[in-house]
C-alpha cells in the first residue's frame, strides 16, 4: 500500500503522507468537498481538483491491484508461477503491462498452437528455431502423425508455424516494445468506405486522412471512431511507406525478428523463420495491437472529451445569478403561442398563461396587456425568454412592450433552454409542480436560470444540459462519475440554503443524498424551518458523520447564531468565540467587521486541531459570511434587425453568448438559432493553447462574423474584432495589428467556413440531443 501511495504522490507532485492521510479520510467515508474545505491541516491543504485526481487514481490502482492479485492467484493454480514471473507481476504498473505478462498462461479455447503441441510438434518448432541449419522439410518428415491428421511436411512445418506465432505474439517484453513504437511512429490511415461518399458526406474530411497517431486531437479520433461505428469510415494504422508488396518487410515486423535473434543469413531455416515473424505480425500482432491503440486512442479522447465537459459544466454551473428578482418565463412558440411562468422572488410560480404574440396567431395587443398585467401586478424586473423556436421573435416582441412601457423598468434576457424539456417532464417536476402542464413548467425552468443557475440545473441529469462535446460517444459510467463530482464541487462551493433548496439541490450537499435530502424538506415542512444547524440531528436517519459532512455548507440565514449563514463549520464554532471573548466583543459584533478581523493574530489561535489555514478560513469567512463566490450578474444583448442566419453578413460585429467550448474552439449565440463557431485560431492576437484560457461557457463577447453558409448552417465567427472576412471565409488579419510581430506556435488550420465538417455536425447533432 505504501508503494501505491508513493507512485499517486509522484504523479501528483505532493507528498506521500499527503496521499496517505487523504486516502484515509475517503476510506472513512469523507467526502472531497469536506476534505478539500475543512481537512486542510491533515491533508496538507490539497484543493478540490487535486483531491479529485486522488480519488480518480486511486480508484485505477486499487483495480490494478486487484487485478494483480487475480492473476496472481490463476498462474500459481496452474502451477507455473516462478519467482521471477510473479516479481515482474508485482512489479507491473500499468493494465497492458499486466495483461502482457498473463497472456501465455490466460485460459482460453484451444488454438491452432495448442493443437500442434499435442501432435508432438514442439520439437520441432524448438529444433528450427534453435538451430537454423536444420531443413525445415527434412526435420518435418520425422514428425508425420496420421493420427492427429498430419498427413505431410506442410501440415508438419504449419504447426510448427502456428507454435512460433504464439510464443512470439505472447512475449510481454516484445509486446510493450511494439505497444510504443506504434504508439510513437504509426500513422492513423482513414478511409471512406467504397460507395458510402454520399451517404457519409458529413465525414468527408476524413474520406482520405493521414495523421501521426499520438497527435490526433480527441474531437478528431471521436468524429473518426463515429464514422467507422456508422459504417461510413475505415482506418489502419501505418508504418513507413507501403508499396503493395505483401512480402515487404515492415519496421515493425523487423522488430519482432530482431527480439527473437531471427536473421537471414542463408541458413537451411532462415527463409522459413522469416515467414513466421511475417505470419506472426500480420496475423497476431498487428491486427492485436491496432486494436489496442486505437482502445488508446478511444480513451484518451474519451477523457479529454469528458474533461471539456466537466469544465464547461462547472462553468454553466457558477454562472452569476440573477438573485431573487421577480422574472417571467417565457418558453417561446409559433402556432401553440408563448407560455409564460411568472415566478416570484422566492422562486414559486405566482401565475401562468399563455400569449399569442408571434404568427399565425399575431394576438400582439392582447398579449402585450396581459404582460403589463402580470409584470404591473407582481413587479416584475426581468423577463428570461428561452433560446428555441420563436425566440427572436418573441424577443422582439417583449423588446417593443419595454419600448412602450419604460416605466416597467423591465430587463430581457435571452437564456439557454437546453434539459428544460427533460427537467419538465421529470418525476421531481410533477412532484414540484403537481398543477401544472409540462410547457408551463418549462417555462418556469426558464425564469429560475436566470434567477439562481446552479440550484435549477442540478434538477437536470448533467449530460442533459449540451454543453459536451460527443457525450454520446465515451463511457457513460466514466461521464456521469466526472459530472456527478463537478455539480457537487459547484453546489458545496455555493452553499445552500437550508430553508430554500430543493431535494436535488440538497442532495449533492456533502454526505447527503437524495432520501436524507427528502428528510430535511419534510422536517421544515412540517418544523417550520430551520432556526440553527443543531436541529439537523432531529432529521430522520441524519446522524453524526452525516451532519459532519453536511453541515458546514448549509446556510441558515435568519437563523439563532449569525454563524449559521456562513461557511464555518459548527465543530469551529469554539474558536470563533474565543476570538470574540478575548477581544471582548459578542460573536455578533465580529461578523462583518472585516478592519478588525484583519488584525487578530491567526497563530494565536492554532490548536492541534485547527491549524493555520482553518484559522485563517474562518477570519475570511467572517468578514464576509455566506458570500456568493460566483461573479455579478450580466447578459447579452442581441441586435436589434438580426434574427435568423439570412440576416447576418460577413464583418457585422454581434454580442452574444458562450454556449459551449471545445478543444477547437467556442460556440457562441449570437440569437440565430445557430450557434457560430470562433474557431482556437480566431480566439486571441496571441498564441491560445487551450480555449478556456480565454473564454468559458456563459461569457459574454463581441465577435465579428467572417462566414455564413445557410444551407449548411454554418456561422464562422472572430474575437479578433481587426479581423476581415477572406474569400473563403477564413479570417484575414490586418496589417500592423499581429502583436508586435509575436507568433506562437502553429495552431491547428481553421476549417474553412464555420466548422470543420463532420467534427462539429456530429457536435451540434450531441447537443440537440
């Protein structure tokens, strides 16, 4: 065990005790947000996204130890394990390289080799191998046997062949040699399959691509490994030059005969070895390893693919809320008219309806009366008009409505409505809103994003929310798991209002779940509300380690200790009155006083179980208490006259929205009902490695539009707002403004147009999904 937590410590870059510590506070049942938030002392202050890897690497080498051992266990009941076999098992420190070591001893059907050797034909396979001179048809004829069908030399010298194969194809050392060779020299051939041009005309970017392995960027591989599942596409991976000559020797195949000491040097034998490392290449090895590495491949881009997920997620998830303003919800429509919610400052639906602004109804006037009225009657500040069918139009109505109606004061927000439908549609919808139609309650999901972002999103399965990139194509489990850890890393980040949130807000508390959660909800139903955190342990089947967990990111704001609106734990309740006593002041006067606060002596107040970095929290946290950490609220404006894709043209400079980001770029919503894609190139004067490093999900920009296909929606856009529009569509940047002549490395090539053919279909096509 210490050698697992030696080589996590390595790879993280802290210290083993650190790991060790960590690893058993997550044994104990501890959660990352605790750990992260109250467990400095003991973990060495680790953050959240270092606890998180943790936890994501320990799970792997646990399952690599477990693996280990059954492996283990199976050589040593076979009999042949050795002392120097099961040191290199012990030794292994990765999946393949244990794979590789129990290759020759996994069970499994019998094969062409195991065949061989019980008609005897080891002997000769070890004699041709071990002594070259011999003539292979010569030693062959002394090993023909009737009885198990070998009639003749060849079927002789075949099963000899068959032996060689597989010892050379199951040497461990042999294989991880090939394993990285390929890895690091072979080239991904992709093809188009013969007479699937038309039908996969999305991928045709990929009808004849060559690539270095290693570099293939993850949306690439994922759009690549789609069209092969989709029968559109075929791939190989290559080595050097192929001439079509089938007896030509590869780099690869010279590996294995150099491994095994196999030359030609005009021996008896030689030319019959030579096809046996020819046969035990293409047959076994190659077709093996290919699919080894393009698993490798799969799954790094899988990881990558999750990894911009889980960021634009959190993202989303920490977008600056509205507050509690009175909204309305308008979820737009054309023939079945707007529904509208209107929502109070607390979230509740005051009222609902339906409006008929938009054609073929065109009910302009009466829908105008009836808004005036609800936003007259329940003071209304903003109104949050969904992003699907109708939108711009309905925008454009409620922007006339504000024109005529100044005195409303009214603001309009245009917010995303992507999950709205699988919110409204949901158990925990129907149990919230019992009353109402599914079309009302997405509209009333529409207002609450505006107001509080992070607490309605979490009542959406997170791969609902499209701001991925080909959720559809990577492991599930894996996605869900990294999500799942971003929405309970935002939520206790946030904190929650123990007397507002809602079970599926409460129920990625730390150490909560969705039946605790449920609990809580009924006891301040029928208690009347929280007064102090202490009554938590009056909640049904919420016990000590769960209120140790939970409690320090539950706020009360009105509640019997000023301290339960912040973030201080109530286990540290006790220092915080020492601090207060020994400056004769109560605990009330040291909330807020953030001059004061700036001048206690943390040290002084260090024990062995709160150690600086606790203490120094809690005077934070004191100036302070309860604060939002997520930005002020802001929003995008659309223009005025811009509604559709035919009205935009190339320079226009528009406002609008990050949707989503990606490792080639951002999707930004600029009110066309078709995101625009700035492309990694276009993000930046400067060199960009990483899009995130200049925009995330939910920022406003300027951009200017460079291209516009409509039939194949595509939108080019540039942040480089010096940018010109090329004939193709690419951006051209204007003399003199290249930033002082500062080049970073080659970014990838701008696809021509909006996006890069089938990589971004298939991602618009996910996020429709």
């Amino acid at each position: 065990m210490n050698r697992l937590f030696q080589q996590i410590a390595d790879e993280l870059g802290v210290e083993a005790r650190q790991v060790s510590a960590t690893v058993a506070l997550l044994d104990e049942g501890a959660t990352v947000p605790f750990i992260a938030r109250y467990r400095k002392e003991v973990t060495g202050a680790l953050d959240d996204s270092q606890l998180r890897s943790l936890e994501e690497r320990l799970r792997y080498l646990r399952e690599l130890e477990d693996r280990r051992q059954t492996i283990l266990d199976s050589i040593d009941e076979q009999g042949k394990l050795t002392d120097e076999l099961k040191a290199a098992i012990e030794a292994a420190e990765t999946k393949n390289r244990l794979e590789d070591l129990y290759l020759p001893y996994k069970p499994r059907r019998r094969t062409k080799a195991q065949i061989a050797r019980e008609a005897g034909l080891e002997p000769l396979a070890d004699t041709l191998y071990d002594d070259p001179t011999q003539d292979p048809e010569t030693l062959a004829a002394d090993y023909l046997n009737a009885e198990a069908k070998i009639d003749d030399t060849r079927a002789a010298l075949d099963g000899a062949k068959y032996i060689l194969m597989e010892r050379f194809a199951e040497d461990a050392e042999l294989l991880g040699t090939l394993r990285d060779y390929l890895w690091n020299e072979g080239v991904l051939h992709v093809t188009v399959v013969e007479g699937k041009e038309n039908e996969g005309a999305k991928f045709r970017d990929y009808f004849d691509h060559r690539e270095p392995l290693k570099g293939v960027p993850s949306h690439r591989a994922l759009a690549i490994l789609r069209g092969r599942n989709e029968g559109i596409l075929n791939y190989t991976i290559e080595l050097g030059e192929d001439d079509g000559d089938r007896n030509a020797v590869n780099p690869a195949q010279q590996k294995v005969a150099a491994h095994w000491g196999i030359r030609d040097e005009g021996r008896a034998a030689d030319q019959w070895l030579a096809g046996v490392v020819r046969w035990a290449w293409r047959v076994k090895l190659s077709t093996q390893l290919e699919t080894e590495l393009v698993a490798r491949l799969r799954e790094s881009a899988e990881s990558e693919a999750i990894n911009v997920f889980a960021a634009n997620l959190k993202d989303l998830l920490l977008h600056a809320p509205a507050g509690p303003r009175p909204t309305i919800g308008l979820d737009p429509g054309l023939r079945t008219g707007c529904k509208v919610a209107v929502i109070d400052g607390t979230g509740q639906v005051a009222d609902h309806g339906a409006i008929y602004p938009n054609a073929p109804q065109n009910r302009t006037e009466e829908a105008e009366r009836q808004m005036v009225s609800w936003c007259q009657r329940y003071g209304i500040e903003l109104i949050a008009i969904g992003n699907g069918t109708a939108s711009r139009e309905t925008e454009k109505f409620v922007a006339d409505l504000m024109t005529r109606h100044p005195e409303l004061g009214l603001s309009r927000i245009v917010v995303s409505e992507s999950g709205a439908s699988v919110y409204s549609a949901s158990e925990f919808a129907s149990k919230e809103m019992p009353d109402l139609d599914v079309t009302i309650r997405g509209a009333a999901s529409i207002a609450r994003r505006l107001q509080d972002p992070l607490a309605e999103l979490v009542k959406i399965e997170p791969k609902s929310i499209g701001v991925g990139q080909y959720q559809h194509d990577v492991s599930q489990v894996q996605l869900a798991r990294s999500l799942d850890a971003v929405v309970e890393d935002c939520v206790n980040g946030v904190g929650v209002d123990l007397n507002t949130a809602s079970v599926p807000l409460l129920s990625r508390v730390a150490g909560l779940n969705a039946s605790t959660a449920e609990n809580i909800v009924r006891y301040r139903t029928e208690n009347g509300g929280f007064r102090n955190r202490d009554q938590l342990l009056k909640v049904t089947r919420l016990g000590a380690k769960t209120y140790e967990q939970a409690a320090g990111f539950l706020r009360i704001a009105e509640g019997d200790n000023p301290l339960d609106r912040s973030s201080v734990h109530p286990e540290a309740y006790g220092v915080v009155q020492a601090i207060a006593e020994d400056h004769g002041r109560s605990v009330n006067e040291l909330v807020g006083d953030a001059a004061f606060l700036r001048q206690v002596d943390a040290q002084r107040y260090v024990t062995d179980q709160f150690g600086l970095p606790t203490i120094r929290d809690i005077l934070r946290e004191l100036e302070k208490p309860g604060r939002d950490p997520r930005p002020e609220f802001q929003f995008a404006r659309f223009a005025d006259g811009v509604e559709t894709m035919n009205d935009l043209r190339p320079g226009m400079v528009l406002e609008g929205s990050v949707s989503n980001v990606a490792n080639f770029g951002a999707f930004v919503d600029i009110g066309v009902h078709q995101d625009g894609l700035v492309h990694i190139s276009a993000l930046s004067h400067t060199f960009v490695k990483d899009p995130r490093e200049v925009v995330k999900a939910g920022d406003i920009v300027k951009v200017k539009v460079m291209s516009v296909d409509v039939p194949r929606k595509r939108i080019g856009l540039s942040m480089r707002l010096d940018d010109e529009p090329g004939e193709d569509g690419s951006a051209v940047r204007k003399k003199g403004n290249d930033n002082g002549g500062k080049r970073g490395p080659k970014q990838d090539k701008a696809p021509k147009g909006a996006m890069a053919g089938a990589m971004a279909e298939a991602l618009q096509s996910a996020k429709r999904k």
